[in-house]
C-alpha cells in the first residue's frame, strides 16, 4: 500500500570513460595502394593482395584547433609580461636576457636600478642646490676654493724625481692634492682616517714633507752615447739580460728567442722595435742596480715612444707601451699618466684583434695547435700573453684607485685564450696563467668597489674565500720557495704580495665603512669582529713574509716596499683606534707595535736598494712616533666621553643617513654638501 519515491539518483565518482579512439576508415596498406578499403578485418583488398598480415588500421591524430578567445588570451598574457621585463630591463632587449644565469640577472637589475637612483639623486640635488653638482668638494682644507681635478705628471720638468704623488698619498699631509678621483680602496682613504683620529700624526707627516720638498732629488744623469761603442753595447746586452732574469717572468708577453735574435742581428730600425728595444733596456737597467742609467735609456725610447706610437697598429709597438705604462711611469712615480697610457694600449690591443681568438676562414673554431707550423704557435702565443699581459697589469695597478674596470674584461665580447705552455716545463706560462687567473678574481672585486652600493661583509668573504681557493691551487712551486727556480722568485713574491694586499684592501674598506658609522664596539656583529681580526691577522702576515723573503734586488725592494707601506697602515690603524677608547687591549697594541718595529727594521735594510725618493718608510715612522707618544697621554683624539663609538671618535657634522663620497672625503676635512649639517644648527 505505501510505497518509497526516491528522487536520489547514485552516482558514479570514477571519471567518466573517456570516448574510444576512433580510427581511420582506410588501413594502411589501401591508404598506401590508393584503393577502395571495405574496412574489413582484414580487408577484402589485402585478402585479395595476400598481404592480409599488413592490413591494419591507424589511430587519428586528434586535431586540436585553438579557438580565437584562448589566442588572445595567450597573446595579452605574453605582451603583459613582456612589458614587465621592459620595465626591469629598460636598457637591455628581452632576447638578450635569453640564457643568463640568476645572479647575472641581478645583476643587471643591480646596475640598473643604481644608475636611476643616481640620476634621480643627482637631479634633486642641481634642483636645490645648482653649485652642488659643479665639484664634490668645493672647499679645500685650508678654505681656499679648488680648482678641477688636476695633476702635472710629465716629464717636460727638469729632471726631478718626485717623492710623491696623490695616488700613493705621500702629499696628502702637506695639502697639495692633485686631486685625481680615488675611491675607497686608496690609501689616502686609510690615512685620512689615521690624520683625522690623530691630528698631531698629520702635523708630523707635514714636517717630514716640508723637508722633501726643500730638497728635491735631482738625477744627476751622464751622456753614455760617447766612449766606447763596445762598451756600450756590453751594458745594453747586460740590462737586457737583467730584464729577462727578473722583470720577464712577471710579465712574459716577449718572444726571448726572437728577441734576442733581432736584437744580435741588428737589422731592425722600424720605431715599433727600436721603441720595445728602449724600454727593455730601461726597465733591465733598473733591475740591474743603476740609480741613473733607466733616465738615460728612457729619453731614447721616449723618441719611437710618443703619441705616433698610437697611429701604429704593430706589436711591438704595443708592448713597449705596456712596458712604459704598466711598470716604469709607476716607477717613475707618476701612476696618473700610467693608467692613461693603459687605457689607450687597451684600445691598440682591441683595434689588433688580441681580444678574440685567431679562427680559420668561414670557421667559428679556433685554429688546433697541431695544425700549425711552430713560427705560427709562437706567434699565437705571444699576442695572447701579450693581451693577458696588458690585462694583468692593468688590473695590479687599479688595485689601489677604486676606480670603474671600463670592460676590461667581457667575456661576453672577449675570447682570447688563456696561455698555453710552448713545452713541457714552461714556467713563464705557468706565472701568467696564475696572475691571470688572480686578475680575472680580483677585476670582479674593482668592478664591485666602483658601485655606488657599499660592499657588504657577506660579498667580502665570498670574494676573500675565492682568493685563498686561488691560492691553494697554485702549484707549489707558486707558493713555497722550496725548488723554486731562480726566474720564478721574484714573480713569486709578488704573486704573494699582491694576494695579501688585495685581501687587506677587502678587510679594510669594510673597517673604513665601520669607522663611517656611528657604532659602540658592544654594536659590532660577529661578522664584523671576525672580518676586524682577519684585517689584523693578514696585515701581520704580510709583514712577516715580505721581512722574510724580500731579496736584494731593486725591482723586487721597489714591489716589497710598496706593499710593506700598505700592510703598516692596518698596525698604525689598530693602535690610533685602541689609543682612543677607554679601555685600549693591550694585546692588540703590543701586537700591532711588534709588526710596526719588524716593518721598519725591514725599510732600514732595504734602503740601500730602494729608490732615493721612496717615502713610505718615512711616512710609516712619522706616524708611529705621533701615534705612540699619542697613545702615552700626550693628547687624546677627538670625542672622550663614555659614549664614544668603536672608533672613539665621531665627527659632529657627518650626515650619516648618505652614502659617503670618498672621492671628497679624501680631500677635504671640512665635507660640505650632502655629507654635513652645520654645527650651529
């Protein structure tokens, strides 16, 4: 009598089954045949054919035609997108970005976004204030108003050597500032700190410098070109040999054999060679001990080496003015007109073609060695070296400038090879391939100073672990001096010298950035202790090895000394920031005092090998005594309170919310513009 209506349908929760596959209608051997197919199993024409084991039949391939809707859908989506890496990238085309790696695209964006905060700051900045894009520092230390960035480092003077220059800061106490641009990894930026700290430091550095200008050095130069032609011909082949002994291995970028070969013949009068020729022998006659004979030598070379050189697209052209630019104008003192020179080689050795790889006819590969006849290998050989020459130099002497790579290196346009070893010991390729190596680490690290961002303390030991990886893979004839070949000392050393420098000039700017920064010693992070330590630890380390190894050699004393007055400045730094707290450790002190007392034992038995206008270690001695006998209570720096920061000491008008401009940091104490507030406010 009753009865249950259920409306509840049951339902199935497996997906529904997907429709069979339909298949052609034709199997394949009627397709083939172009026959009438009954669509049998088999067929009738394949039973008639007897080929019914070949009757079969395809799938159809499903044709999915895309509807309009979805097409524009994709095409907004794709243009949306596209717009937004036009925005990331304005100044890069998308299809260049194809391929790049994750951090290579940030650091596009890096750059990028940089320069526009830069032109947006500097637009504000001419907006309020018009004077204060005309000169980063407008008022020098004595009030007066400065001119352009300037400097006179040419040799239309009567013969002086100068005692200094501003790159290498030995002016810096005395105020006649030539003012090229430097950036944070000078050393004016270390001794500025050093004058600021301590004020009586610079008033002794200034006395010292009083009495060097009093006194120029005169070269008291002879004529040799009279007397005995053999005689003269037996000093230039002992200056060549010199150069090939000890300047060489650094920089192998010469053919010895052909070298010696033309030069035995005699026949070669194109300036090109006579210029190389010139420079060879100044450079050998440095290394050789001569005080004078490299003046001599250079006022030959300065006849085939000139502004003509640049309109001859030759090698040896080339090399002479690497040799010129990138050792004996630095020699010379005169460091400003040595990077220019680079600068231009660079652009001869670019206009030669030494940056890309020599490559067959109608081929992108490289020519294999075994195909080539051994005149055209040594060939191929030596404009490599001599590219890598060039490269290596230049980038030793930016070291200490702070100062943009301008595309020193892209490996993007650059190809070039690096040496290859011509035999089976081949020690010259052995020194360049590793100072190669190292340069290409430490153009990275300029390339990443010259930023307006600051470097972190995180980029600092990523850099600084990839110098000591360098290093530990060097073979050991690179890193101990045990079966060290004679050649190979001098390139050694310098290797080393260069190693530990560039890894203080990593600590150090952080330690300058610190002293920027209002912050209490209790403040510091464990990065920023451990990354102090490790400044004071490879100081002492380069002390050490430079007190130990250096030899008496003049070319190997002009290098050590050079990088012995950079290693003092973290000792004479750790002793003005302890003098000036409270509570000084006297560890750090005794230690910093032992390394400075071995520095200038080292200077004492290097002088008679050292240049008669080499300052630093007299610049290194001034500021200890000052600093020392600042230290026993004979003043104190400025800001004694209890709440002095690590430095102990800060000054009043710094603005610290803007990045510091190093370039007038250096030369003014007084930093008007964006730096500073007036303490009258």
């Amino acid at each position: 009598m009753f009865h249950n209506f259920s409306t509840h349908k049951k339902t199935d929760s497996s997906p529904p089954a997907s429709a069979p596959a339909r298949l052609n209608k034709s199997c394949s051997e009627c397709t083939r045949r172009k026959v009438k197919c009954d669509g049998g199993h088999p067929c009738s024409s394949c039973t008639y054919y007897k080929v019914s084991h070949l009757c079969s039949y395809r799938q159809r391939n499903k044709r999915n035609a895309v509807s309009r809707s979805t097409l524009e859908e994709v095409s907004e989506q794709l243009k949306s997108r596209t717009e937004i890496l036009e925005r990331l990238f304005p100044h890069t085309a998308v299809d260049e970005l194809i391929g790049k790696s994750r951090d290579e695209l940030l650091g596009i964006l890096r750059i990028t976004s940089s320069s526009k905060a830069t032109t947006e700051e500097l637009g504000n900045r001419s907006a309020e204030d018009p004077d204060a894009a005309i000169d980063s520092a407008p008022v020098s230390e004595n009030g007066e108003p400065t001119a352009d960035r300037q400097w006179d480092e040419s040799s239309h003077q009567p013969p002086v050597l100068q005692a200094g220059d501003d790159i290498n800061a030995i002016n810096l106490a005395t105020d006649h500032h030539r003012r090229s641009y430097l950036g944070v990894t000078s050393i004016s930026a270390i001794l500025r700190t050093i004058f600021r700290l301590c004020p009586p430091a610079k008033h002794r550095v200034a006395e010292q410098a009083k009495r060097w200008t009093e006194h120029p050095i005169q070269s008291q130069i002879a004529p040799f070109l009279g007397g005995d032609l053999g005689a003269h011909l037996l000093k230039e082949q002992r200056c060549i040999d010199f150069y090939f002994e000890n300047v060489h291995p650094i920089v192998p970028m010469l053919d010895e054999e052909d070298f010696r070969s033309s030069y035995s013949l005699g026949h070669r009068r194109d300036p090109g060679w006579l210029g190389l020729l010139n420079m060879v022998i100044t450079i050998g006659s440095i290394a050789s001990g001569s005080d004078t004979l490299h003046e001599q030598y250079y006022d030959q070379a300065r006849n085939f080496v000139d502004l003509d050189s640049f309109g001859a697209g030759n090698l040896e052209s080339l090399q002479a003015l690497l040799l010129l630019g990138g050792l004996y104008l630095h020699y010379r003192n005169a460091p400003n007109m040595a990077y220019s020179i680079l600068g231009a080689a660079h652009r001869v050795a670019i206009a030669l073609g030494l940056h890309r790889e020599s490559r067959r006819r109608g081929s992108n590969a490289a020519e294999p060695k075994e195909d080539l006849n051994p005149t055209k290998v040594s060939r191929l050989e030596t404009r490599r070296r001599t590219w890598w020459s060039l490269f290596c130099l230049d980038t030793w002497a930016s070291m200490t400038l702070g100062r943009p790579t301008c595309g020193r290196w892209e490996a993007s346009t650059m190809d070039t090879l690096l040496p290859s070893f011509v035999v089976e010991d081949d020690h010259m390729a052995m020194s360049l391939d590793a100072s190669v190596r190292f340069c290409l680490i430490c153009n990275r690290i300029q390339s990443r100073f010259a930023q307006f961002n600051r470097l972190t303390i995180t980029e600092a030991v990523v850099f600084d672990q990839e110098l000591q990886t360098w290093w530990a893979s060097l073979p050991a004839v690179l890193r101990s001096p045990t079966n060290c070949p004679s050649r190979l000392i001098i390139a050694r050393e310098f290797m080393r010298n260069r190693y530990l420098n560039i890894r203080l000039i990593l600590m150090r700017s952080l330690i300058l950035y610190l002293a920027h920064s209002r912050i209490q010693k209790a403040q510091l992070s464990t990065e920023e202790v451990q990354t102090i330590e490790t400044c004071r630890i490879v100081a002492s380390e380069a002390i050490d090895s430079i007190a130990l190894c250096w030899t008496p050699n003049r070319i190997h004393v002009w290098n050590s000394a050079w990088y012995l007055f950079q290693a003092c400045m973290v000792p004479l730094l750790s002793i003005v920031i302890e003098s000036s707290r409270p509570d000084p450790t006297a560890e750090s002190l005794t230690s910093a005092r032992a390394s400075l007392i071995k520095a200038l034992e080292t200077f004492s038995e290097m002088k008679p090998w050292m240049r008669a206008s080499d300052r630093g270690p007299d610049i290194v001695a001034a500021i200890y005594e000052a600093i020392t006998g600042e230290a026993e209570g004979a003043g104190r720096t400025p800001s004694q309170d209890g709440d002095s920061n690590f430095f102990g000491w800060y000054d009043e008008q710094l603005t610290f919310g803007a990045e510091l401009d190093w370039g007038s940091f250096l030369m003014d104490d007084d930093l008007h513009g964006a730096l500073f507030t007036s303490q009258a406010q």
